[in-house]
C-alpha cells in the first residue's frame, strides 16, 4: 500500500497540521505496517502557481511544441500527478489561512486536476479518474467553524478539498480536525485531544481500496 504524506503548512514545528499528519501516518502505518510512505513539504517544495509557462499540460494536441520552459514545468506536473495516482492513501495537511488553504497547496492541486489523468470530460458532464483512494485530511484552525453555521459558510478549506476531491472521483475522504488551538492553551489541548480520537477513528476504518476489493470478490 502506497501513502502520500503532504504537509503545507509554513510554520514548521510551530503547525498544528504537521503534528496532526505526523501523528495521523504513524497510526496508519502501526494499523497497516505494509504501508510504504513517500513524503512531500509543499511549504519547501511547492511547484510554481500556474502561468502561461507552466499550462503546458492543458495545451490542445496538434498545437505548437511546448518551449523548453513549458518542457520543464511539463515534468514537474507530470511527476507530482503520477505521484499523487500511485498513493493508494493521501494524507494532507491543510491548516486554514484566511478562510481557505495555503496557496502551496492549491498550486500542487492546479498541477494534479489534470484532464485525462485525474478527470475527463464526457457529454453527461465530468468524471473522475482518480477513485479509489482513501484521503485523510488533517485540518487545523486558530478559531472555532465547525459548530456553527456562520463559521461553516466562512471556511473554504475542508469543504473546499471536499470538493476537489469529489471532483477527482475520490468518494473516501476523511477529516481529522483540531480547530480553537489559538483560543488558549486549554482549547489547544481539548482541540488535539479530539484531532486524537478522531485520527483514530480514521484509522480504523476499511482503506478505500480493500472495501473496493471485498465488493468486487
């Protein structure tokens, strides 16, 4: 079993979201001890955000031969998107900056929505060719979202990889959250103490794959 560890957020050890993934690997790994780890820091090794150069990959066949610019942000595309089909479990970190993700994350997901490789266009609308994976998303926050529906219609982090996901075909997408953790230290622990229980409940559950497995059998 392949798993693709991502982390984006830019505070290092300071991220609650580096904390949660880390912890959030390790118990897949104990529970799953096949599992074989890649690891990706988007906040070191973010690829560029989209311009006219790195669009090579959207380019219409037949059209003019990609420049040597669009050559080499080409490859960088091609390896993050064929990293991402190969996880069979994709664990992202994804702290909420400004009511959404840090845009290293977004840049990686503008490199990986891929037409033909993780969706394609049909005439009863889109599909996603990326189905079968298990996605755990580690979220953190400095308020509190979740418990009502003010801060549910702010936030456009978890919702918004929700989305993303859907859209790749990717129906198993789990959310482990610690949110508060800058209201005080008594929030922060509460906060990491359910971010714990629900890492486990995540964990426990039936990967993706092996449910898919079982209903085919």
């Amino acid at each position: 079993m392949q798993l693709l560890h991502i982390d984006s957020s830019i505070t290092g050890e300071a991220s609650v979201s580096r904390l949660l993934t880390a912890r959030t690997v390790a118990a897949w790994v104990a529970a799953h001890p096949e599992t074989q780890v890649q690891y990706l820091d988007l906040a070191t090794h973010a690829p560029a955000h989209l311009s006219a150069q790195a669009l090579g990959f959207r380019q219409v066949p037949g059209g003019p031969a990609p420049t040597a610019a669009q050559q080499a942000e080409n490859a960088v595309s091609e390896a993050l998107v064929s990293q991402f089909l190969a996880a069979d479990v994709v664990v992202i970190g994804a702290p909420l900056y400004n009511f959404s993700i840090p845009s290293q994350l977004k840049a990686w997901i503008d490199r990986v929505a891929q037409a033909g490789r993780t969706f394609r266009y049909t005439a009863q609308g889109p599909e996603g060719l990326a189905g079968g994976k298990t996605v755990i998303v580690a979220s953190s926050r400095g308020g509190r979202y979740a418990d009502s529906e003010q801060g549910r219609a702010l936030e456009h982090q978890e919702s918004y990889l929700q989305t993303v996901m859907g859209f790749f075909g990717i129906t198993d997408v789990r959310i482990v959250r610690a949110e508060g953790v800058a209201m005080g230290a008594d929030a922060r622990d509460a906060a990491l103490g359910q971010a714990d229980a629900m890492i486990a409940a995540a964990v426990a559950q039936r990967p993706a794959q092996v449910g898919a497995a079982l209903a085919a059998a």
